[in-house]
C-alpha cells in the first residue's frame, strides 16, 4: 500500500542517538491508535492499564510509538511503527 502526501520525517547521519524528527510532522498513525493497537494486542483496555507513556522516537531503524504501561504486577513496553501500526517489538515483564 503506497501512502500519499508521506513528508520527509527526520534527518538522519547515521547515529539513532543523534536524529532528529518533528513531532509534528504528518503520521499514519497517531498516539491514540499506536495506544489501541498495543492493547488490542494484550487484550487490554485503557481503564485497565496505569502509568502510560507514549513517546515518539526512532528505533530498530524506524520512527516508532514507543509505549509503556502497567497492568498488574508487569510492565509491558511496545514500538508501534508510527508509519504503518506494525507492532516493531514488545515487551513483558515483571514491575
């Protein structure tokens, strides 16, 4: 699938500590959705969860949703492609 009006999204000089991206550049997916994709995932709702963190950064070679929050006694950590919604990875463990 080929998305139209894809802007330039970040500079990149081959270090991921040092890009640069605007938050405010156009994305396929927003917070919100990188948010319920992840939950879908765990088959979780958002009054089920605490301590949410949703930050855009560039991971695994691409701008990602990187999104932590607690359910339980685990921490769970996910990287939504903020692209397409691929989930990049996840994460769970014990809080």
């Amino acid at each position: 699938m080929a998305f139209k009006n894809i802007k330039k999204i970040f500079s990149y000089d081959g270090d991921d500590e040092n890009k640069s991206f605007d938050e405010d550049e156009y994305y396929t997916i927003s917070k919100d959705n990188a948010l319920k994709i992840a939950l879908d995932d765990v088959k979780l709702t958002q009054s089920d969860i605490r301590d949410i963190d949703i930050e855009l950064d560039y991971k695994y070679g691409q701008t990602v949703y990187e999104i932590t929050f607690d359910y339980q006694q685990y921490e769970y950590e996910y990287y939504i492609d903020a692209r397409n919604g691929d989930i990049v990875k996840s994460f769970k463990e014990i809080d």
